[in-house]
C-alpha cells in the first residue's frame, strides 16, 4: 500500500495537484513508518478498514492540511485493484521461476536416463519398449504447455488500475501512465469500471496453474506406482519417504500423495471463486475484490506447493535400470515392432498381428518371454530380427514422435524452457527498474534515502 501511495503523491506533486511540501511531508512519515515496521499501526482500532485506519494516523502525525490530501484522485476501489494486481504480479513471477526450475529438472533427468529402458503403459498393462528419461520428457513437454498458459494469463496483470478512482475514473488531470511507470506496470487502464468490477486475471491464472497440478498428479501417480515393491521401478532416498508408525518395513513415498492431492484444492478454490463471483453486479463488490481473492490464493498457495514437491522428488527419483528393463523384457513390448518388421517384409499388418499374438500366447502358456521359438522356424531370422534388443527397437521408433527421436523433442523442450526463464527474467528487471526510479525520485523530493 505505501508502495503504492509514493506513486501517487510523486504523481499528484508533479502534476501540481498537491503542494511540493505537502508531497515531501507525506513521504517522510511513510518512510518513518516503514522504518519503524509499522508498529505505530498496530493499537490504532480499523473499525472501516485497514486503508482509513493509516491515512487516520497520517492525518494525526502530519494534520489534516497534509494528510488529508493522500487520498486525492483516487478511490480505496482502485488502490485495492492495484495493490491485488502486484501481489499476484509478484506470485506469478515467482511462481513461473519455480514451474520453469522443475521444468528444467524433468529436461536434466529425460537426459541423463535417454538410454534406461523400460515398458511404457496403456491400460495399466506393458505396451512397448521406451525409456525413463522419454517418459520424463513427455511430462516436461506437457509441463511446458501448462506454464504457457499461466504466463499468458499473467499478461493481464501489466496493465494498471490505479486512476479508474471509485467507479468512473475522475475529473482531476492525474497522470495514470506516471504511477503505472513506478509501480512496473506496462500499460494504463482503458475502462474504471472494467478496472474496479473484474478480477477475471487472477481467476484465470488460477484455471492455468490447477491445470498445471493435475498434470503433476499424473507424474505423481505413475512415481508412486512404480515405487512399489511389486513394480520395483524406482527407488527414493530416505529423505523423501516415511515410515509407520506400527509397521517398521515401510518406505512410504508420501510426498507425492500431497501432489496428487493438491487439484483437488486447487480445482475448488476456482469453484470457489467463480461461483462467488457469478451473479454479482458487475461494479466494486466486496464478494469480488475480497471474498473470491481470499479463494483464489488458497488455490494458488496449493499450486505453488505442487511444484516445489514434484522438484524434489523428480530430482530425487533414480530408476532401477535392471527392473525396469526386465518387465520390458517380460512384457512382450517387442511385439508390435515384430510385427512391423513383417509389414515391410509383405505381410498384412492384421495377419501379422495374429502372427505375433498366437506366438506371445503359445510363450506364456511354456513361461517364456522370448517370442523367437514359438512362431514359424526362424521367422524372426528371415526378418533380421534374431535377437530381441529392446534397446535396438528404441532408437528404431523415430517417426511420429517415438523415443528414437528423443534428440529432437529433447531440443524442442530446452527452447521452450528458455522462453519461459527469459519471461519472468525480462519481467523482474522491469519491477526492478521501477523500484529505482520509484525509490530516486522519492529520494530527491524528500532529500533521504528511501525504502520501497
């Protein structure tokens, strides 16, 4: 709120608005009370609210010819609209530098475990042959998506509300592009009524980050899956699983129960929110700029902990290679490349899928898991399939984006990824710059270094 106050009385000062001096004496008791923590605030009764509970003390500190005139050309509508627009600013920034960490922390381990081999899934049973880091990089493909989103709902939030005053902006020459300029927004608004009355922007990114967490959900579900003794996929260090209290033998990776939890709190908080907001007047409403805001951040609190979990435990996860190739081994996910390789050697794809399923059915039922002996006498030969390298038929599925094209799809990710971090990056320096320039220009009104 005082961030915001300096602005204005800058602004009011420099349109002539309020008296250099006035201007001078206004920020010299915000920069006493900052540097005071505010504790002079802490007794004063706010019966009307927090806002007019300041400007009172103020009003006592510096009289009412000086203090009284904080408030000029604008509305407690519009400062709140501001101060909510920066603090979820701040969120969204801070948020989309966490989401593109984990983003690059799925990119770094799809690398290093390009090679691991393991069955991927459909319907819960063993499909085809692919590896670890192929399916991390499916996850921070999607992963990216999702901040795609989020970043592009926080767009709205350049755009600053301060001017629109209670309703219908004002009659008084302010100047809404200079206080828009020191609190690091890009742009003016262009409606005080669209200013005031909508708080689309926060429920919107709240829609963007919920989404985000179900994909983590999903991750979560399959980490937890496979770190069962009966997959024996994945293995966490001690630091992140529990044990029980009455059964000495559990690893419990419970952390990842709390990732597939948090869209179920996120995904009411937005229905909290919206139906909170729905049906109100379209002006200033306390059910909108207060009561809807209030579920939006219990939302955004449990997206913000979806990520900071699945960064720990995607970083900490370590894949046990033999396992996970054995169950590829063992699942017959060779299968459907056998009977591709009869398809270039002429055969009809569906006579060739008879082929290979009469031969996975007569190796299950001798308790085999290699598919050579049990079809025609060296059919796998004729074919230039004599061994079964799962490894082989990775890199041979390049096409339509399969594992063997991992190289490409990896790039594609790491330049995504870089787009996000030059976002908040190009962000955070304009916030930055615009705390400077608030931070001097209060300095050279007042003649003291200032806090912002």
């Amino acid at each position: 709120m005082i961030r915001v106050d300096r602005a204005h009385v800058v602004m009011l000062a420099e349109q002539n608005l309020i008296d250099p001096d006035a201007a001078r004496q206004l920020l010299n008791c915000m920069a006493d009370l900052t540097e005071q923590r505010y504790r002079p605030l802490l007794s004063r009764p706010a019966p009307r609210g927090l806002y007019l509970m300041y400007e009172g003390y103020l009003i006592d500190s510096i009289g009412p010819e000086i203090g009284g005139v904080l408030h000029t050309g604008r509305s407690r509508n519009d400062l709140k609209a501001t101060i909510t627009s920066m603090r979820f600013r701040q969120w969204a920034l801070d948020f989309s530098e966490q989401a593109t960490r984990l983003e690059g922390v799925l990119l770094s381990r799809a690398r290093a475990y390009r090679t691991t081999t393991m069955p991927v899934y459909t319907h819960f049973q063993a499909a085809m042959p692919a590896t670890y880091g192929y399916y991390l990089l499916g996850v921070a493909l999607a992963i990216g998506r999702e901040l795609d989103a989020v970043q592009a709902a926080a767009e709205g939030l350049r755009t600053s509300p301060l001017g629109a005053s209670a309703v219908a902006g004002t009659d008084l020459p302010i100047d809404a592009s200079r206080t828009a300029d020191l609190l690091g927004f890009a742009n003016t608004t262009l409606h005080a009524l669209d200013a005031v009355a909508s708080r689309d922007v926060p429920l919107r990114i709240l829609a963007a980050a919920t989404s985000l967490t179900v994909t983590l959900s999903r991750l979560a579900t399959d980490l937890q899956l496979w770190s069962t003794t009966e997959f024996g996929f994945i293995d966490f260090p001690d630091r992140l699983v529990g044990g029980s209290s009455a059964m000495p033998q559990k690893r419990n990776a419970f952390l990842l129960e709390h990732v597939k939890a948090k869209p179920g709190q996120a995904l009411g908080s937005w229905a909290a929110a919206a139906g909170t907001i729905a049906s109100t007047p379209f002006t200033n409403s306390i059910e909108v700029g207060t009561e809807a805001v209030a579920s939006i951040w219990h939302g955004l609190r449990a997206a913000e902990h979806s990520v900071l979990l699945s960064q720990v435990l995607v970083s900490g996860a370590r894949p046990r290679k033999t396992r996970m190739n054995e169950r590829a081994q063992a699942g017959f996910t060779s299968a459907t490349s056998i009977a591709n390789r009869l398809v270039r050697h002429g055969v009809p794809f569906r006579t060739a899928h008879h082929m290979v399923g009469d031969a996975v059915r007569t190796a299950v039922a001798a308790n085999s898991t290699s598919l050579a002996d049990f079809g025609p006498p060296g059919w796998l030969d004729d074919i230039g399939m004599a061994t079964e390298d799962l490894a082989a038929l990775v890199r041979d599925h390049v096409f339509g984006g399969g594992p063997g094209a991992f190289a490409e799809a990896h790039r594609a990710g790491v330049e995504h990824w870089s787009t996000h971090r030059q976002w908040h990056q190009r962000w955070r320096k304009k916030e930055e710059a615009a705390m400077v320039a608030l931070t001097e220009t209060v300095a050279s009104l007042t003649g003291r270094a200032g806090r912002t």
